[in-house]
C-alpha cells in the first residue's frame, strides 16, 4: 500500500490555497491543501505498524510550533509547479529529517522545501502566467501546528488520513 505523512493547516489556509487551487491543480480533489512531510512511500501491514509506532513516538515528543506564510515560489524550471512557501521552520525540518531515519523508509527523493501547492503540471507558458502574477503578491498567513497525519491513497488516485498523531508535549 501507499502512504505519506503531511500536516493539514487550518482551514483558513485551506481556504486561501483552495482559492489558486480549484483553478490551477489538476490534483485539487485528489488531497487537501498540506505540507508533506514525507512523501509517498511503500510499506506491508507490518512496516506500517512499525511506522505509526515512529509517528506517535515523535508526536509525543514535539510541542505545538508556529508557522508563517508570507509569499509563492515556484520549482521552475524542474516541474511547473506554484507553492505558497512555508517559511524556514526548525521543528518542520526536523520532523521531515526524523521521518527519513529507520524505521520509516530512507530515501528521499526531493530535498524538503516546506510548501503548499497551488499549481501544478501546467505549461510553461500557464506556468509563467501564474507565476508571474503571484509572485508579486503578499500573503501574510499564519498557523499553529500541533499534529501531523499519516495518509494512504486509495486505488482512485486520492488520499485519505489513516491516523492522526497529536503533539503531547503542550
């Protein structure tokens, strides 16, 4: 089966990135608006249950933290995708770098860049045209984060929460 780990923002948030989202993410009913924390991985009934184990370990270990989203940046030219950039977080990168540690699977296959996606698999030109007219603006979002899920994707295409790991430490 295939799982993922991301956190869900507030629904403001959602909000504002469902707002780029409906009109500019072919995936848009796919998954809500998140950060991935790890992405896609393979795991067996048994790997899984070593992995929810990890996750409540760390959860129980983390405090609530704060994050801010001030502007959109792009991946271009690697993919065409626009992403509302979560700005430089110790406790996000650290939650990424404990998730790529045994026993969750090691590999990576991006470097972490904390985002929301609002716009992918568009053409250059699409792309340019997004892009150019985003960049320019100002986003002033903020949020408190105090859990993470564990996701799987059903055979459709789209992603459900399998469990959710609260922060204990508050």
């Amino acid at each position: 089966m295939t799982y993922g780990i991301a956190i869900f923002p507030s629904k403001h948030i959602q909000d504002v990135a469902n707002s780029y989202r409906m009109r500019y993410d072919p995936r848009y009913s796919l998954i809500p608006p998140h950060i991935t924390l790890k992405e896609h991985f393979q795991a067996t009934e048994g790997e899984i249950k070593q992995v929810e184990d990890a996750c409540q370990k760390l959860a129980d270990e983390m405090d609530p933290f704060d994050i801010e989203i001030n502007r959109v940046s792009s991946f271009s030219p690697i993919t065409h995708t626009v992403y509302l950039k979560v700005e430089d977080n110790e406790e996000l990168t650290y939650l990424s770098n404990k998730m790529h540690e045994k026993p969750f699977p090691q590999e990576r296959q991006h470097k972490f860049v904390p985002h929301i996606t609002i716009s992918q698999e568009l053409s250059e030109d699409e792309h340019s045209d997004v892009y150019g007219s985003l960049r320019l603006s100002q986003f002033d979002l903020k949020d408190t984060v105090d859990r993470f899920q564990l996701l799987y994707q059903l055979d459709d295409g789209s992603w459900t929460v399998h469990e959710t790991f609260k922060f204990a430490k508050e």
